[in-house]
C-alpha cells in the first residue's frame, strides 16, 4: 500500500502538531509495510506537485486540525483549485484539535465526508482525536509520548486500508466527559492553568497578559 | 452596530441590505472585502501567546477585527465550494480567533474558550451558490458555541429578506 499524505495545517513543518502526529503515524504504516510520500500545504511553493501527486495517487490521506469548527480556510483554498476524480481514489482523513472532547470534532467530521463526496472520492473514513494542542508546548520525550499512541493507528491503517474499525473509531475517545470530571477539570481551567498558559505565554515573549484586550 | 463582511464581488446583495438597514434605521459597517489582501490564518497562536488579542498577519484583516469586537452582529456574505463556503468566507471565521483568549472552561458540558471582550458579536451567513443549506446551519451553530455567542443562521442568497429580518 502507498499512501499520499498531504499535512493541511498552515503552521510551517517545524512548528505543526499535524506534522508530529503524522510522524508517529507513519512510523506505524511503515512497520506494516506500506509506503508514503507528505506534503505540506503551509509550503505553497509545492502547490503543483500536491496536485499532480493527487491526481496520479489512488490512496489519498488528508491530516488537519481543526479551525473554527471545520477545515482550515488553507486547505479550502487548495481543494478549490482541484478537479474532481470519480475514479475509484479513496480518501481518508485525520481531524485533530485542541479540546479533548469528541464531540468537537463531529461536525467537521460530517463535512469531511461529505467533501470526499464532492471531490469525486470514496470516502474512508476519519481518524478523529482531540486534546492535541499540548503538543506545541512540549518537547523532546514528552512530545514523542503525546503523539505515540497514533502509531498503532498508522498499524491499523495499513491493515484494514481506511478508519472505519472499531479499534480507530475508540481512538476518538469520549464524546463528552462525565459531571465529576468536568467538575475537576473545571477546577483546574480557573485555578492551575492560566498560571501555565502564562508561563508560556512568557516563553513566547508576551508583554501583556493573556486577556489583554488591544481594541478597547 | 452590525458588521456585514462581503468576500463575494457581488455588491447587489450588499446594496440590497444597505437600504433595508436605512429604512429600519440600523448601524451598520458593510466591508467589500473581495478585493482585499485577508490571508489565511495561520494558525501561529501568537493571537493567544505572544500578543494577546493581535494577529500575526498584518493584512486588511485587522480593520475588519477592530470592527468585529465592538459589533453585535457579524455577517459574512461567502461564495460556496465543495458543499461548504469557500475558502474566502472561511478565512473571515478563521481569522477571528483573537477575539477569544487560550483561557478554557466548561459552558454547558463542553469545554470553550473564555472571551476576551465582554460579548462576542452573533455570527450570521449568507451564502451564494450550491452548499448544503442544513450542514450550514450546524457549522454556524457550532462557531456560535464557541464564540459565546448566538446563531442568526446561513441564509441563500436568494433569502436575504430572512437575513434582514434578524437585523432589523
């Protein structure tokens, strides 16, 4: 199996949670023997190529986070430049994002198949998975943990050739979490975690604080 | 004050709009944003991290922002494609985020972003050309839920009046 996979977040390479879950992704398609090439949407400079690799690959997957509810205004503005291909070319998709719950990602979900659809492709399914946004401010060992467990996904991949198994589905996670846990976790948003987020806001260089408003 | 973002370069719809909100007396800023340099978000955080509240882009979007915060409605009027709006609408849902902060905490039973500004403008759509009209209505919901706000709904262009109603 090869698999063409195109990266549509528009942070650059370096700086793409997309890019490092894909990377342990990958790690697990190539255990089982499939091949892929990736491309990244960030860099336009390789628009042609992303085209001519979608028009020339049969096995299509398509990794993003989500924006606003749905797919990244980059990634609308490359699929409006494509033809549809009615061939038989499959198409699957990782949608990732920041909140934890699955439930956050279902609507993006939906569109997704309903863009394979419209772009002429039999749909195989999206790997959903939330909780992502960590990723960015980690490094080293504990980045790698982060993005381990979408390895065994990559396995799963090469194996059944889409996302539609009971195992990739559960990878989802709950839809929305238990009363005691909001509970707890909402403890932590007020009292734990803007001292974080500061903290790395700092590292990011901020001079002003997190609910700074410019535009008063 | 209500904030009408215009990516198509169809003006008639604008035009339209224009005098009903006259008649009912309505403020408003109707942006033809068409020809104007709005790129991508680019999903650097610097809007969260480094300068709160700013986008990184420096592009014409920013006036538009500026507009937005101090707004009580948002439409956006989007040419579709693929089923959806195209990548010139989504660009105007997209680039509004330094309007929320990295903050969290659980509204209902899901968690959302805590706003920056004290009230966040209602999101409405007015879409021209083929989309699925009920998808629409749901993605506008969802974008509202995680604005604080609330859906005025996705409008085909040829419903306007409709839209004009929740504006007037």
């Amino acid at each position: 199996m090869h698999v063409l996979i195109i990266n549509a977040s528009p942070r650059v390479k370096q700086y793409s949670n997309t890019d490092k879950i894909l990377g342990a992704f990958t790690k697990g398609l190539s255990e089982e023997g499939a091949t892929f090439s990736q491309y990244e949407l960030s860099d336009r400079r390789s628009w042609d190529e992303i085209r001519n690799a979608y028009y020339e690959n049969d096995n299509i997957l398509i990794a993003m986070p989500l924006f606003v509810e749905c797919v990244p205004g980059i990634l609308m503005e490359f699929l409006e430049t494509l033809k549809s291909k009615n061939d038989g070319t499959k198409v699957s998709f990782i949608l990732q994002g920041g909140f934890y719950e699955a439930s956050q990602l279902r609507c993006g979900e939906t569109y997704l198949e309903m863009l394979a659809k419209n772009l002429g492709l039999e749909y195989a399914g999206t790997l959903v998975k939330g909780g992502n946004f960590g990723i960015r401010l980690a490094e080293g060992e504990a980045r790698d943990k982060q993005v381990e467990p979408f390895k065994e996904m990559g396995v799963e991949f090469a194996r059944e050739g889409s996302f539609f198994s009971p195992k990739c589905k559960a990878f989802a996670g709950p839809e929305l979490f238990p009363l005691p846990v909001r509970i707890m976790v909402g403890m932590a948003f007020k009292f734990a975690m803007p001292s974080y987020f500061t903290k790395a806001s700092k590292a990011f260089g901020a001079k002003k604080p997190l609910n700074y408003r410019p535009y008063k | 004050m209500i904030v009408i973002v215009n990516t198509t370069s169809d003006e008639a719809i604008t035009d339209t709009i224009k005098q009903q909100l006259a008649v009912c007396k309505v403020e408003a800023e109707i942006i033809e944003a068409s020809n104007l340099n709005i790129g991508h978000c680019i999903g650097c955080n610097y809007c969260w991290l480094k300068t709160p509240g700013e986008c990184a882009v420096k592009d014409d979007y920013e006036e538009i922002l500026k507009k937005i915060v101090h707004a009580d409605q948002l439409w956006v009027i989007s040419d579709t494609a693929l089923g959806f709006i195209n990548h010139k609408g989504k660009n105007i849902f997209d680039r509004v985020i330094p309007i929320i902060t990295m903050n969290l905490c659980f509204k209902k039973k899901e968690m959302r972003h805590v706003k920056r500004y004290k009230k966040n403008a209602n999101v409405g759509l007015i879409f021209k050309g083929e989309a699925d009209g009920d998808f629409l209505n749901r993605w506008m919901e969802r974008v509202a839920l995680n604005l604080g706000s609330k859906s005025l709904g996705a409008f085909k262009e040829s419903e306007v009046k409709e839209a004009l109603s929740c504006m007037c």
